[in-house]
C-alpha cells in the first residue's frame, strides 16, 4: 500500500505556474555558435497560439503557424522572430539569433563520427523511455540551460516506466566545437493497459456534472425516482452513489444494469530511489489516462491506460508543473485530477574551492574555503597527508594519482580548511568536494592538489629547465641559484632543508645561519672562499652528502681563521667531507657553548702554523667512523676546553712537528675502538695521541697509536 507524499504540497508552493508562453518555452534553437543546422522545437503545452518567421519580418503579417517541430536549415547567422498569442490574443514576441559554423573536426573513431553524422542530419532525435541514448566517451555533454558540458560521455537512460511525452535539448563539445540537438522523449507504448473502454449511458464533467445520455432508458441514483431525464445534475463525489438504468420497453425480468460511482479519490505522489516520480490512486479499480479537459500550462501523457503514471527525466534534467490526469474507475472515465510535481536530476555546479596559495607548490600553510550553489549542501574529503623528507619532483606524479581520497563530511559554509608540512616534511594534500542538493543529486567532484612544502627548498646553480626566466622561489622546478636567495628565505622561516642540486660558490663574508636548517646533497661541492665562513648563531644546521672545500689563495688579510664557527646552537655533519687549506692558522669547526656531531665523514685541515680539526669551548661532541687528518707546524685533531666528547671508531692522523690528537682541558671524553698515527719531523717532545690535564677524565678502549 502506497501513501500519498508527503512533499507533494511543499512542491505545490515552491513551483511558480506560468500561463503564458515565455521565453524558456523556446527548447530550440539556443543563442551561440553551433556546428549543425538547428531545430525550432517549442513547448506548446500553455495553449499559446505560435507563429515564426525567419526573414526578420512580423510573423504574423508574412510568418508561419508553428504546428510541430521544424529544422532550419540555414547556415551562417540565423535571426528567427517568434510571436504567441495567448487565448485572450494578447501578443509577446520573441528572438532568437544564433550562428551555424560547420565543424572541420575529423573524428577517426567510428562511434563518434556516427554520433555526429547522426545529430547533424536530424537535430531531432527519437527515444524511447527504457532503452538507451549514448554519447561518446569523448564528449562532453549537458541537458537544457545553462549550457556548460562538462559531462563526460555516457549512456543516458530513463525509465521504462515514464509515460511523458516531451522534448529537451542537448549540447556536446569535443573541445573546440560544440553541437546541439533535441532529443525527443516518448513513452513506450507496450506499457499501456489492453482493456478498451467501458461504455455506459452517462457522462461526468468536472466530476460532480452527471449526463444520462441513453437512449429509452430509464435510471436512477442511490435511492432517488426513477427517470428518463438528460438534464445535467450536480453530484456530491465526496460520497459514493450508485447508478442504476433499465430499458423502457418490457423486458423478462425487467433486468437493472448497475454502475458504482467512487467518492472522488487524491492522487497520490511518491518519489522512487532512482529520482522517478509516480502517481497512483490509491484504491483498487482506478487507472490514469490522458486527461479529458487539459488547462493551460500542464504536463499530461499520452495515449492509453495506465495503473500508475510515471514522470523520469535524463540525467542533469529537471521538469516542474502540474501534471494533469484523465481518471477511470471501471473503465468508466470519471474526471480529470491534477498535481503539482518536481522531478529534478539537475546536478548542481561542482563546488569551486579558492585557496590562499596560486601554485600548486606552497611555501607556506594553505587555507582553503569551498562555494556551491546556495541550496546545496558540499561536503568535503582531504586525503590523509602523503610525506616526503626530502621534498616531491615531478617524478611522484604517479604517487599523487594513487592517494585515496578521505571520508567526506559535511562543509560548513564559510569555515577555513588549513593545510600545512607535517613535522617538517614536505606533504601531499588531495582534497575533493562535491555539492549534494535538495532532491539528491551530486555535482561532479572538484579536486584540488596540492604540496605543502614549508621547509624544503632547492637550489641550483644552473637555475630552472622547467620554468626559464620565472624568479627562484625554492621549489623543485624552480630553484634557488645562489646562498643570498636562499638565505633571505631562511629568515622568514623557523626551519628549512636545503637540498643543493649542483656545485656551489659561497659568498665572501659570513654565511649567517641563525634559522636551524639542513643542506643535503649527493657529493655536491660547496666551495668556500678564503676571505668567507659559515657562521651559526644559536641554531641547528646539519649537513649531509656535501663536500665543503676551502682553498687558500694568495696571502690576503681579509682571510679567515676558520671554515665553520659555531657560537650557541649546534652543528651535525653526515657523510660529508671537509677540506680547508689556510695560508697561516686554520680551524675547520670553531665552537662555543654548542653541540657538535661529526658522523661518517672525513675532516682535513692544512695551514703552515697550527691546523686544527676542532677547538672548541663548552661543547659536547660526538665522532662516530670518521676520519681526521690535521696537517700543520702545529697540529690538533680535536681540542676541549670544559667539553664533553664521545669518539668511537674513528682515526685521526697527524701530519705535522709538534701536535695531539685529542687535547683535554677540564673536559670528559670516551674513546673506543679508535687509532691515531702521527707523521712527524725529528722526535721532538709533546707530540702524543692524548693530551689531558689534571682535571680532565679519560675512559679509552681498544685504540690503536702509532708514530708518537
């Protein structure tokens, strides 16, 4: 048992009823370029009188009636005058104009070049609810107005159970042309009930007028006197009556024939899972039909009986009114009834989703809001955040297109959606929206793509192949060439990883790295200049598969005295290999109040005085497997002053006249599994492995000496 839907009278407020002819009456043809001929298809169903004329001339001084739709065929600029005259004769007039430009556009696939042979010789097309109309994959597509195809290609279907007969208009695009047509929706006739007609000796009208229209035939209703009168009477249909008629002639038996008139019944509205809507009496013995007595304005079926009438419409369509119903009980017709009804599969716009960031690479937090059509409802994914330590190429395109989108939930308008690098990785959003409106249709999700990359930067002394001439920002396609550009950005940053793509030179002067900050690389060369060093104040930088090379040039008073100088912070060294020449005095790592790590790479240091690997004051240190190579007049590995060091697995040589290999002052150090070689001049004393004084400890196992 069916109820009657509840949101039937909701519809009845919210659809406007027109009872004229206005210019959303015109299905075609549409203002625009086209590359096929057009139809003239116009919705007659307000009762308007229509007439046209192509000439530019008053259609009803030297126009055509419009009994049906027509092809124009005419290419070129087309103007079409239309005038309708409504049933009090008042006139509206309208214009259509638009442009034929045949397409050059040579389609090698045969189900397309059928497709468009096809809606270029006959713009109208025919289909039959329950069957199919396919457009090409390659097409993009769209049903009615506003007109923006961006469908892809499918095969369009209603119901076989729709019983409207009616015309919508179509557009499809390849990309560089775009083509309209009608397609003109029938019912399939196989669904209407075989049973003919019941014939009896009396008409309704309106339902409450009753007419006996038999001939020597007496009758009678409910309980009343019998009569042969054919006058018209005015029936309750609230209630039921009963008809009752004989012949006048003398018959055996006098036989009564008998008719029960129903109390005039609701017609009844319920919306199926698939969109479709269906109208149905919901009591035995009733069928719908086309309606007797159509008012202007309605929508109505065609030929035949039905137990039920059903109202489809395609995929991104909609149709609104008032639907209006011959109604049979017995076979008998009764009257005509009516509903208001909203069948809507119009998909909403996609949702548009603005971001603060242009590029599809951000240098800092994004923040996203998200617009839709305001009766619909968006809802929203963001994908779980894919990351990189050392930034994305364009290489992880094929990574990007594998993420899932998340769990959508509803958007609540206005609101920021924030997006940022996850500890210090460069990371991968997808977010997809969609709109969902009132009746239950789904835009097409719109997806936005994007890397948040607030710490990786790249630079490169060759600069970008991929975007010649743009200005360096540090991305991946778009590099850094110089330290002065990527210095600028470490200061607006609180962290970066600088991943160096090519040999560098830097600057004269102090390099200042006072934002903690990591440079990375694949055995890149960074050289640095005799009159130059790299500075760090109370910051984190670590290095890791770079070569620092510091050569010394002719003898210059601007010349430094040390490669790195570590004032607060620290210092990490992985895989890299340090070589400094200095003309006098040479330090490679200077440092103060700081943390130094020195992990599998080599340390060289050459000046004609005193070389040293470190000196140092209030600093813990670490070396672990690397090698020390210290080559001077006077040479030191590693020296402490109130320091703490940790050295395993690592050997340091000396080259030189005098010099130590570790040299404690007030300092703690553990040393294991450790050899350290002197190469010396003469036997000169002081020359040893290990340097301590009194206050310093010493825990070493399993070192090797040699040559002191």
């Amino acid at each position: 048992m069916k109820a009657h839907h509840a949101l039937c009278f909701f519809y009845l407020l919210m659809v406007p009823l027109a009872f004229a002819f206005e210019f959303s009456d015109i299905i075609s043809p549409t203002e625009g370029t086209w590359a096929n001929m057009q139809p003239l298809v116009l919705d007659t169903s307000d009762g308007s009188e229509l007439y046209y004329s192509l000439t530019g001339s008053d259609p009803l001084e030297s126009g055509f009636a419009y009994d049906g739709p027509v092809l124009i065929d005419e290419a070129g600029s087309v103007s079409i005058n239309i005038t309708a005259l409504d049933g009090e004769g008042r006139r509206k007039d309208f214009s259509v104009s638009y442009s034929v430009q045949p397409s050059s556009v040579v389609f090698s696939d045969p189900d397309e070049s059928l497709f468009i042979q096809a809606i270029s010789s006959n713009p109208i097309r025919k289909y039959v609810s329950g069957s199919f109309f396919s457009i090409p994959e390659r097409f993009l597509w769209c049903i009615g107005k506003p007109i923006i195809p961006n469908k892809s290609g499918k095969r369009l279907s209603l119901s076989s159970q729709n019983n409207v007969d009616r015309y919508v208009s179509c557009s499809v695009t390849e990309g560089t042309s775009l083509w309209q047509f009608v397609i003109h929706i029938v019912p399939d006739s196989s669904l209407a009930l075989k049973d003919e007609e019941r014939t009896v000796p009396f008409e309704l009208k309106d339902w409450e007028t009753f007419v006996f229209t038999g001939e020597k035939l007496i009758y009678q209703i409910d309980d009343e006197f019998w009569t042969a009168s054919k006058e018209a009477l005015h029936l309750d249909r609230s209630v039921q009556h009963v008809v009752r008629w004989q012949s006048m002639d003398y018959e055996f038996g006098n036989p009564v024939e008998t008719f029960v008139l129903p109390a005039k019944p609701e017609l009844s509205y319920f919306t199926k899972t698939d969109g479709t809507s269906e109208f149905f009496i919901n009591s035995e013995n009733f069928t719908l039909g086309k309606a007797r007595m159509p008012s202007s304005d309605c929508v109505t079926v065609g030929s035949g009986r039905f137990d039920s009438v059903s109202v489809d419409v395609f995929e991104d369509d909609s149709i609104s009114g008032l639907l209006e119903l011959g109604v049979y009980y017995d076979g008998v017709y009764q009257g005509d009834l009516s509903s208001a009804f909203y069948v809507d599969k119009k998909l909403p716009q996609p949702p548009v989703i603005s971001s603060s960031e242009k590029q599809s690479y951000a240098r800092s937090r994004v923040r996203l809001t998200i617009t839709g059509e305001d009766d619909a409802d968006i809802y929203y994914a963001v994908s779980s955040p894919v990351e990189s330590d050392s930034g994305f190429s364009l290489d992880s395109e094929e990574l990007f297109s594998s993420v899932r989108q998340g769990t959508f939930s509803l958007y609540r308008k206005g609101s920021e959606i924030s997006l940022s690098s996850h500890s210090r990785k460069a990371t991968y959003y997808k977010v997809s929206a969609y709109c969902l409106d009132r009746a239950g249709n789904k835009s097409p999700t719109t997806e936005y793509h994007v890397v948040v990359d607030e710490f990786n930067f790249y630079i490169s002394p060759q600069g970008s192949t991929l975007n010649s001439g743009a200005v360096p920002d540090g991305s991946y396609s778009n590099p850094f060439t110089d330290f002065s550009e990527a210095l600028a950005a470490l200061k607006k940053s609180s962290y970066m990883t600088l991943h160096v793509m090519g040999d560098m030179v830097l600057p004269s002067g102090d390099t200042v790295i006072e934002t903690s900050c990591v440079l990375t690389g694949n055995n890149v060369r960074i050289t640095v200049p005799e009159d130059a060093r790299i500075l760090i104040n109370s910051a984190d930088f670590e290095a890791e598969g770079i070569v620092f090379e510091r050569a010394a040039g002719n003898y210059s008073p601007k010349e430094t005295t040390e490669l790195f100088s570590v004032n607060g912070g620290s210092l990490t060294l992985r895989a890299c290999e340090v070589v400094g020449t200095f003309q006098s005095n040479g330090i490679l790592i200077d440092a103060d109040d700081a943390l130094v790590s020195l992990e599998d790479s080599g340390l060289t240091v050459q000046a004609s005085s005193y070389a040293a690997v470190l000196s140092s004051s209030a600093v813990n240190a670490t070396v672990l497997r690397c090698r020390l190579t210290s080559v001077g007049d006077v040479a030191v590995g590693l020296s402490l002053n109130a320091g703490t060091v940790l050295c395993d697995s690592s050997s340091c040589t000396l080259i030189t006249r005098l010099g130590r290999c570790l040299e404690l002052v007030n300092s703690v150090a553990h040393v294991t599994g450790s050899s350290f070689v002197a190469q010396r001049e003469g036997s000169l004393k002081g020359t040893v492995a290990v340097w301590k004084d009194l206050d310093s400890l010493l825990y070493a196992e399993d070192n090797e000496e040699s040559g002191f």
